[in-house]
C-alpha cells in the first residue's frame, strides 16, 4: 500500500483558497525521484519520460468533495497507466496537483510512495489509487 505524504505549502493553498474542487482540473504525474514535502510546483517534481503509455504532465482524477456533520472529506478516482510500445518507467512515486491553479501555477498537493520502482512492459497496468481505494479518500477536514 503506498503511503501518502502532503506537500508542505498545501495547508496555506487551502487557506488562500487556490484550489476549486468542483471546477478545477487534478492530475496525477509518476517519477522514480523522490519528491520533498518542500516542493511546491509541478516542476519541482521530474517526472518520467513521455511515451510507451506515459503523457507528460500526467492524467487526470475526478475529485469529489462530501460533507456529513461537519467533517469534509476529498476523494479522487484512481489512474491507470499501461504501457504501449516499449518499457515505462521505472517510477516509485506519483503525485497529485492542481493542473488549473494559477498562484501558485499547477499546484502541488500530495504525494505517494509505492515503496519500490516499478517498470511496465508492453501490456502492464499500473493503477495509482488514493488510500488503497477508488475512488480514494485524499483528505478529510474535521
């Protein structure tokens, strides 16, 4: 199961409110280099190479926003990957942000570690889940 950990600057995104869950677009982005809670922007993470299955600036999740007696919770659809002509990866992490936010731009959320490198070969899937489910839970606010 990977395990999640949230980009340093998101608490102050959510305050400054530079995220519009219901009209915004969230992708989530693969990369065998470890992302640090301090990165802030799409371009601090290097992603994979585009091709065999793999679009750089990666795909993208459908967020949902519940609340019920007054705890929010943010859940995303998983992202599959599968690999087309030739190896993908390898990758380790994925990592979800926000495609159409503009201060800051293609803002950074969170980020999972599946806990080794993985490489595709022609005909393999990889599914990116958000707490081992899908749709899966990214945060709850209490």
């Amino acid at each position: 199961m990977a395990t999640v950990t949230k980009f340093q600057d998101f608490s102050e995104q959510l305050v400054r409110g530079v995220h519009d869950w219901d009209a915004h677009t969230f992708k989530v982005v693969l990369t065998n280099t470890a992302p640090v809670a301090t990165n802030t922007i799409l371009t601090d993470i290097t992603q994979i190479a585009n091709g065999n299955g793999y679009t750089t600036g990666g795909a993208t999740t459908t967020i949902t926003v519940a609340e019920a007696a007054g705890t929010t919770t943010v859940q995303g659809t998983s992202v599959t990957w599968t690999c087309a002509t030739a190896p993908m990866g390898p990758f380790r992490y994925y990592a979800l942000y926000n495609d159409t936010a503009t201060a800051p731009a293609d803002a950074l959320i969170a980020f999972w570690d599946h806990g080794s490198a993985v490489t595709l070969q022609i005909g393999d899937s990889f599914e990116a889940r958000f707490n081992n489910t899908t749709p899966g839970t990214i945060f709850t606010l209490v």
